[in-house]
C-alpha cells in the first residue's frame, strides 16, 4: 500500500448530492487506511442544469466532447485516473477514454463485477430513463454476463420524472420512496436476483433495507474502485 494517495479526477456528478457522496466515501476510504491523510482529488462539476438541457436535446456528441476534454483538463492537473461520477454520462465514457491515457473506471465494469462476486446473473436495474431505455449500459453488463431488467411503461418513465423534478433538486418525499420501492418490488417479481441503484440519486428514495434480495449501490462500488486505485501500487 501507498504511504499517500494517488491523485484522482473526477467529472461530476451531475447533481450537487452524488457529488459531495463520491467525495465522502472517497476521502473516507482513504482516511481509513492512511490515517491522518485524506483523498487527493481534482473535480469538475457541472451545471446541472446545463447537463440535463443537452441529455433532453440527445446532443451526446456535445456532451462527450465536453467531458473528454475536461477528463484532459484534470490530467493535465496531475489526475491519475478519471471517473465519470454518473451512470447516465457513462454514455460518453469511450469519448473519455479516447481523450486520455491514464484509466478511466468505469461504474458499469465494478458494478458488474460485484454482482457476478455475489453469483448472480439477472439483476433489475433502476436509473434515469436514458440509462434503462439506451443499449450503453446493459450491453456493457452483458459482457459480464449479467443480463438487466428495467421496469414497464408507465413505470420507467415516472422513475426517470422522480430523479429529474425531485431528487435532483433534493427533494425526498414518502411518495417518491413509495413509488421507488413499488417498481422495484414489481421490476424484481419478473425474475430479478437483485436490484442495482443504477443513478447515484436512487439511494436517496431506496436502500438496502428497502429489499430482501442483493442491492448494489453503483456510487458506493464505483467510490471504492477510486480508493482502491488510490491506495494500490
């Protein structure tokens, strides 16, 4: 192990709260096994506002020029590693990849990763409407041979109004973690072995005590890759 951390650059998140989250765990982790140091970390945030505008407008192209070049903007700060701290933005991640030469970690690899550890293969999978709906994500956990179940019509689109009208602006109301935990009741009854918090703002509105099966929290697995990586070598 390191006696001190590697520098790592994050993009994002994409809302306030998932940053200040990855920011938590990764300063945690890291404190934790050096004590007395912290997490060494470069951030660009982004205007959420501006972010979700481009998303609605299917502009990727836009987007993953912009987040290429700002993965390039943390290198050049000294970044040893980059992660993009949102599921949805993981769309853009080969743009990132292409741009850089150091890692990209990337949340759909740890996520799948800690499913097949746990021996599982089919999971339900709740995100924004662009990540259940889109290929990028449950292409990518196929490679691992997991295989991704999203909620029904009307249901994937009220998850994906939830994230957007509320939980990104920090609102948390017994309905919004009523209707979180109905979907994911129903998504899991269509023969899914667990449940992945698959957009870093799900774990406001369901947790782990939420249900009886596995629950992988992408933010919380794809935070500890950075520590680790931070810690290794």
């Amino acid at each position: 192990m390191r006696t001190s951390p590697r520098k790592i650059g994050l993009l994002g998140g994409i809302t306030w709260h998932s940053t200040l989250e990855y920011e938590r765990l990764i300063h945690e982790g890291v404190a934790e096994a050096l004590p007395g140091q912290t997490a060494d970390l470069l951030i660009r945030h982004y205007n959420f506002g501006d972010i979700a505008e481009t998303q609605a407008a299917g502009d990727w192209d836009a987007l993953g020029a912009l987040f290429a070049a700002d993965a390039q903007w943390l290198v050049a700060g000294g970044a040893e590693a980059i992660l993009i701290c949102a599921n949805t933005m993981h769309i853009v991640a080969p743009a990132v990849e292409d741009a850089v030469d150091v890692p990209v970690i990337h949340m759909i690899d740890e996520t799948a990763k800690a499913i097949t550890a746990a021996g599982l293969d089919t999971v339900a999978l709740l995100g924004t409407g662009f990540t259940m709906r889109m290929p990028f994500y449950r292409d990518r956990m196929a490679r691992h041979g997991v295989t991704t179940v999203v909620p029904d019509e009307p249901d994937l689109q009220a998850i994906h109004d939830l994230v957007y009208t509320e939980l990104a602006r920090g609102l948390v109301t017994p309905a919004g973690r009523e209707l979180a935990r109905r979907v994911t009741s129903e998504t899991l009854a269509r023969g899914a072995q667990g449940v992945i918090a698959g957009c870093t703002e799900i774990p406001m509105v369901l947790t782990a005590e939420d249900v009886d099966v596995p629950y992988f929290d992408a933010l919380a697995l794809h935070a500890k890759a950075a520590v680790d990586f931070s810690l290794a070598g």
